[in-house]
C-alpha cells in the first residue's frame, strides 16, 4: 500500500517477524511499527502488493493502543477450520480453511493488545482482541484500523447517508447508489463516507473489503478517506459520530 520509499520515511517492517502467509506461501501479511510507534501491516498476493501501509490500532478509555507500541509475540501458524450456515445468499454453507496467526503487541503503559490474523488462499482477515481487559466491559474511543491502496486503484463503493435524512427520517437504510469504477480518492458526495461491501481493482487484482462477526455490543463501522497518506491512498474504518463510544463486553 505504499511505495519502498514511503517505507523507510514513515517506518520499516520488523525484519525479526517472519511474513504471516497461507498455507501455499501466495498470500503474505508483513508487519511493522511506523517512528510514533503505530502498528501496520502490507499484504501481497503472488508477489505483488495490493494493500501498502494499512494501519492498525485501537484507543480504548484509558489505553492508547495507536502509538508507542512494540511487537512482543507472533505465535506459529495453527490451521482454523470453519463451518458455518447463511440465512440468506446463493450459498447455504460456508467452509473456510486457513492459517491462524497469534499476534501480541504492548504499549508503553503494559496495556496488551492481540491480534488475531487469518490468512486463506485468497482472504486475508485480523480481529482485535483484549486478554487482560482492566474491566469486564471495554469502552473503544476510536479504531484507527485502515486499508492503505495505490494511488491508481479504482473503487466500487456505495455512499453512507446522513443520519435522520430521507422518507420519515428512516436513513441510513443502505440505499444508496453505488460509485462504479472512481479513482480510489474519489469523496463521497453525501460526506459522510461509504459503506460495506467495497469493491477494489488494485492493478490485476480485485480486492471485496467488509466486516464481520461483530461483537454484539460494537457498533458497525463505515470506510473514510484520508488524504494524509503520502504515495498511496488509505480508507480509515471509522465509527463516525452516531456510533462512538462502542462498549464491548470482554
């Protein structure tokens, strides 16, 4: 998601961490801690990077998990085979196989944070996970999770709606028009950043980004540009106003 140059100004990948990949080796997630101390990670499919810096990190009431953290673990992979049934769709039945990744990190308080990274023959997924809650709920202030594309990345991504808007202020009802085919820079026109699911053409590659397996008591989250990124282009998930301050049972 961003260019080698970009890597040694912001910061470098952990060269003691081994690339996270797949069983056959074609899927590859590297990590790495930028200069403030912020955890991301690349993603490369068959040699070629279809996600560059993607940040990750999560400030919780009184534990900043989004600078000044350091890598102190990342377990052997352990083979996650899922079975599960929809409700709904053309398929019924769902079976994933793939490769589990174990991942400790730790801020400069002692606040641990884990993280959970999934790895398939063409998907790549990662959870957030808190072993030592300080208490029985955990109050997230903000989720500073982003998706970092290449400046030539075309999108397919349907606008949020402004909230209370539309027939007896029923919005957001997921209605809108989806954006088909726009630069990957392309603002939502409503301003209120867009929707899962989102469609990416990185290069040769399709990327399908979206959320699942939410926590009861977690707010869903929407796609917002950033324009900060310097080399490539980054989609922060963000809870957004109506949706902050998520408590999340531990």
């Amino acid at each position: 998601m961003f260019p080698l140059l970009l890597l040694s100004l912001l910061g470098c990948a952990d060269a003691t961490i081994p690339p996270l990949s797949n069983a056959s080796g074609s899927l590859q997630c590297t990590l790495g801690i930028d200069t403030e101390g912020q955890p991301f990670y690349l993603l490369s499919y068959q040699g070629a990077t279809v996600l560059d810096t993607s940040y990750l990190g999560i400030r919780l009431e009184g534990a900043d998990c989004t600078r000044d953290m350091e890598w102190v673990s990342v377990g052997e992979p352990s083979l996650k085979a899922v079975r599960y049934s929809m409700t709904h769709g053309k398929q019924q039945t769902v079976r994933y196989t793939g490769q589990q990744y174990r991942a400790v990190l730790r801020n400069a308080a002692g606040f641990e944070l884990e993280f959970h990274f999934y790895l398939s023959e063409q998907g790549f997924a990662y959870r957030y996970y808190f072993p030592r809650a300080p208490k029985d709920s955990i109050l997230v202030l903000e989720e500073a999770s982003a998706y970092g594309f290449p400046n030539s990345t075309l999108a397919w991504m349907q606008p949020m709606s402004k909230a209370k808007s539309g027939w007896k202020e029923t919005n957001p009802s997921y209605e809108e028009n989806y954006l088909m085919e726009v630069p990957v820079s392309t603002p939502s026109p409503i301003g209120e950043g867009f929707v899962y699911p989102a469609l990416f053409k990185a290069g040769a590659h399709w990327l399908l980004a979206t959320e699942a397996d939410l926590h009861p008591g977690y707010c869903g989250t929407r796609l917002r540009y950033d324009s900060i990124y310097i080399g490539h282009s980054a989609y922060c998930r963000n809870s957004g106003r109506d949706a902050k301050n998520a408590s999340v049972r531990s």
